[in-house]
C-alpha cells in the first residue's frame, strides 16, 4: 500500500500522461513554465553579470574618489597626498592630469592619420599602481613613459594601426590656440607638435577606456597643459569602494569646503542606473511568460474538473471532503510547477555554463557578431548566478502555478455529490 498521501496519489494518477487533449495541455503547461524560469534566470544573470563587470572595470581604472580644487589646478598637492592617505579608509592616493588633445600617427609604412580629442592622462608611474589596474593590463610593451614615452589603449591602437614603437605626434590645446591666433598673419609661424613614442599597449577589458585613453608621464602631461608644479587633481583609491560617501565627509572636514569631491557613483550613475532599471524591466516583462504558463495551468484543471465531475461525486459520496477534494487539484498544480520549475533551473543553468560557447558558434553561425564589444562594452558575455535572483525567480514561479490551479480546485471542491452524479 502507498505511503503517499491520498490527494497527491491521485494526482499524480490523474496526470499519468495519455494521448489525450489535457495531457498535452499539461505538457505544455510544464514546458511553458520551465521557459519562464530558464530566460528569467538567463537575462537576470547576465544583467547581473554586467552591473558587476562594469563596476569592476570601472572600479579598475578609475578612481573611487577624485579631488579637484574649484576652477583651478591643484597646487602643493604633495602635502594633500600625506593627509589623504592618512585616512584609515584610503588605500592609495596618485596625482593626474587629465585632458585631450589632438594626434596625428606617423607609421612606418603608409599614411599617417588624424584623430581628434583621444583623452591624455599623466599619471605618476611609481604611485599609479595603488590607485588603478593599468600598469598590471598590458598586453604589449612595459609601462615605460620615461622620456617621450606614451602607454595607448588596445581599441585606440588598433583603429590607428599603432604598434610598440611606432611614433606619434600630440598637439596641446595651447598649440591649437597659437595656430588659430596665427593663422592669417604675413608672419605666421608654424607650430611644432611634440612627438611621442609607443611603449605599451594596455587592454582594461572596457571599451570606453581601451578606445579612448591614451597615458604618459606626469611631467609629459604637465608640459603639455602648461601646469608647470600643479596637477588637475588626485585620484583616491579606497580599501571599501562603497564607504566613498563617507570618506568624503571625512576628507572635506580635513580640507575644507573649497575642494570638489565626485565619487565614482556619481561620474557613472547615468550607465549605473540604467542597468539597474534595465534589470527590473526585464525581469517584469518576462515574468509574463511564467503568467502565460499559469493560464495554460488554469485552463488544464478546468478542463479535468469538468471531465472529472462524476469521480469527484463518487469521492464526495464516499466520505472526502471539500479539502481533500481541492487538494487533489492543488496537488495537481503544484506537481506541474515543481517539474517545470526543475526543468527550467537545469535549462537555465546549461546555458550559463555554455553562454560564451553558445554566443561564439551563433556568430560563426550568422557571420556577425551578436554581442559587439564597440557597444556593450565586453568582450565576453557576463553572469552572475545570484542565489538570491535564482531562489525569487524559482519561488514566484511555483507560487503563481499553486494560484493558477487555486480557483478549479476551490471549484472541485464545492461540488454536492447530488449534482456531480445526477446525470450518471
């Protein structure tokens, strides 16, 4: 004799699959559920996954804190290094200079080419290692920048053909404004750019960086701004990137009220936050797919309610209640979320693991490619398999199958074995 208990030993009897119309209902009801679950974790994971990998490579390459004194460079800074750093929460702190200028290529072989406003960053090459990833993200050459040495991103190399060694050519914003106040003159002068050398090419895994960025010395990037002993700012690296908030506080009571101090929140919170909505959109709108499948639950159990009336009349005549009746049902219900709950899970997790191969063969499949790096800013597919996201997802699905099921069980329930057995 079944230990099993008496409303779900008759469920499960009653969905032993036959070739019938709601056997197929069923079927596609767990099907539909399994989908529901699989994308929503796919899509919840990968949107995790690219709000983590941002952070991170913004995290790696910018700085959590930046200080800038208002509408002027920075002057003793050294001196506001020691006390920086005497934060608790400061990991490391590095002057930069930050600005853009204009560059024409000089490659070995072929023409040289133009590129307007690639941002120059002068950093001091024994601190910058506390304060970013890039001496540690080169891909070719060493973080030389002695001399005329110049450190370029991977996407900026390529789209110039710029290789380790090639030369290159920066005019500053004050070399435009001479060319522009001599232009016309019988005397006109021309003005000499500074050439620089390739020493390394970096790759910081973001694309914004590795297309955009071009790095070289502190003193370079002085000279080229006309800065001479000042910097435009500092950049502050802490040991807890969310604590940035109240490092500030602590830092402009040390400093004072006349220096400005974004955190990096709030330089990315336009990218930050739409992710973040993105993700609860997404969420929302495929959520709707676990709803369909919950219909098709629903319109199952009307249909065995229907069919089932007779058996209910004789159980109701043999002494079952109304809540083992709808227990029966319910069980029903539950049955068909826990197998497309599972179903979906494994489904959704293969794809996780897989993602990156799946994404690689669709390209070679296409000819194109699906998840371009020039716009998502990855070249790899993120996730995060969230145990958090995972359990919510799982959990809502099975409770919208249970509520799905919830009003033909009430109905089977109610039923008066007079009514059920009267035309029998």
């Amino acid at each position: 004799m079944s230990k099993l208990p008496f409303e779900l030993l008759l469920a499960l009897r009653y969905l032993r699959p036959k070739r019938t119309f709601v056997s197929i209902i069923t079927l596609i009801s767990i099907v539909g559920v399994a989908l529901g679950v699989a994308v929503l974790m796919i899509v919840i994971s990968v949107m995790s996954g690219f709000d983590h990998d941002l952070r991170e490579k913004i995290l790696g390459f910018n700085a959590h804190l930046k200080i800038f004194a208002q509408n002027k460079p920075l002057e003793n800074y050294p001196a506001m290094m020691n006390l920086v750093a005497s934060n608790k929460n400061v990991r490391g702190v590095a002057p930069f200079v930050m600005g853009q200028v204009l560059m024409v290529s000089q490659p070995a072989e072929g023409q040289s080419k133009l590129t307007g406003a690639p941002w120059v960053r002068g950093v001091d090459v024994t601190r910058e290692g506390s304060v970013s990833v890039l001496p540690q993200s080169l891909i070719a050459g060493t973080f030389d920048l002695s001399g005329r040495g110049l450190v370029v991103g991977s996407q900026f190399a390529g789209n110039l053909n710029l290789a380790v060694g090639d030369q290159v050519s920066l005019y500053s914003p004050a070399d435009l404004a001479k060319m522009e106040k001599q232009r016309g003159k019988k005397e006109e002068e021309a003005v000499l750019p500074d050439d620089y050398t390739i020493r390394g090419i970096f790759n910081v895994g973001y694309n914004e960086f590795d297309a955009n960025i071009v790095v070289t010395s502190l003193e370079n990037a002085q000279a080229l701004y006309g800065l001479e002993d000042t910097v435009h700012g500092l950049m502050v690296m802490l040991h807890d990137p969310y604590q940035a908030a109240q490092v500030r506080r602590e830092l402009t009571a040390a400093l004072g009220p006349e220096y400005m101090m974004p955190l990096w929140t709030e330089e990315n919170s336009a990218i930050l936050n739409a992710l973040m909505v993105e993700k609860n959109v997404m969420f929302y709108l495929l959520f709707f797919i676990v709803l369909v499948a919950a219909l098709c639950i629903l319109s199952a159990q009307i249909t065995f309610v229907v069919q089932k009336t007779r058996e209910i009349g004789m159980l109701k005549a043999l002494g079952a209640t109304h809540l083992q009746i709808s227990g029966v049902f319910l069980s029903q219900s539950a049955i068909i979320g826990v197998l497309g709950v599972i179903s979906g899970y494994g489904l959704g997790m293969l794809a996780l693991i897989y993602r990156n191969e799946f994404l690689h063969f669709m390209n070679r499949l296409t000819g194109f490619e699906l998840f371009p790096a020039s716009i998502y800013q990855f070249s790899e597919l993120p996730a995060i398999i969230d145990p958090h996201d995972i359990t919510l997802i799982c959990g809502l699905s099975f409770v919208i199958c249970l509520l799905g099921g919830l009003l033909p069980a009430l109905r089977a329930g109610r039923l008066k074995p007079v009514e059920a057995l009267r035309y029998e």
